[in-house]
C-alpha cells in the first residue's frame, strides 16, 4: 500500500515536471513576430514571423524562392514547399512565413519553416 502511494506521487510530479518543461520550450521557441525592417544581425539564428507581399517568385527543384515586401524586402527560401505553399505564393500575394533569420553571402535571409496566405 505505501509503495503504491508513492509511486503515485512519482507519477504525478513526474507529469507535472514534463507539462512546465513544455510549457518553458514552447516559450522560448516561440518565433518572434517582426517586420522586415527589424529583421537585422540581432535576429540573426532567430526564428520571426513576418508578414508582406510577393514581390518576386521563382521555383526551382521544388524550393520556393521569393521576396517578400513590407516596405523593406527579404529573400525567403522555402525547401521542399507543399502544393498549398506553392498555390498561395505569387506575385502580388499577401502572406505570412515563419521561419529562421540567416545569413548566406553576406545577406540576411530567411529560411522558411511555413508560409501561409495571410489575411
């Protein structure tokens, strides 16, 4: 009997520990919304989420490479992009990505996690 009530405490603080660790990580990793502007080497390795218009498309090899608009511009990468993606994503269109700040050539990029049409 008093094995059991301690196991039972075991198992309870153990629950509780990994719903606070979950809750802390998704916190942390949360991407940041930022507009393209803030985008800088400060958010260099950080995940965002900015919004603004296509200004520019190509696809290549199933990669969906863009700039995106909101008064200053970035090139948004976007590897293995689903046929939704690809359907939302043209000149002109409004849409919202999520996805990592990260420097290649010398220039900030963004390499996309999601990007969705963008209300």
């Amino acid at each position: 009997m008093l094995r059991e009530y301690w196991l039972n405490r075991m198992a309870l603080a153990c629950g509780l520990t990994g719903a606070l660790a979950l809750l802390y990580f998704s916190l942390i990793t949360a991407p940041v919304e930022v507009s393209i502007a803030g985008i800088d080497s400060g958010t260099e390795g950080q995940r965002v989420t900015v919004q603004g218009r296509v200004d520019w498309q190509t696809e290549k090899e199933g990669t969906l490479i863009f700039t995106l608009n909101d008064g200053s511009k970035i090139k948004v990468i976007k590897f293995n992009s689903s046929a939704e993606e690809k359907e939302i994503v043209f000149v002109e269109s409004f849409v919202s990505v999520i996805g990592k700040v990260e420097r290649y050539r010398g220039e900030l990029e963004l390499i996309a996690e999601q990007v969705k049409a963008s209300d």
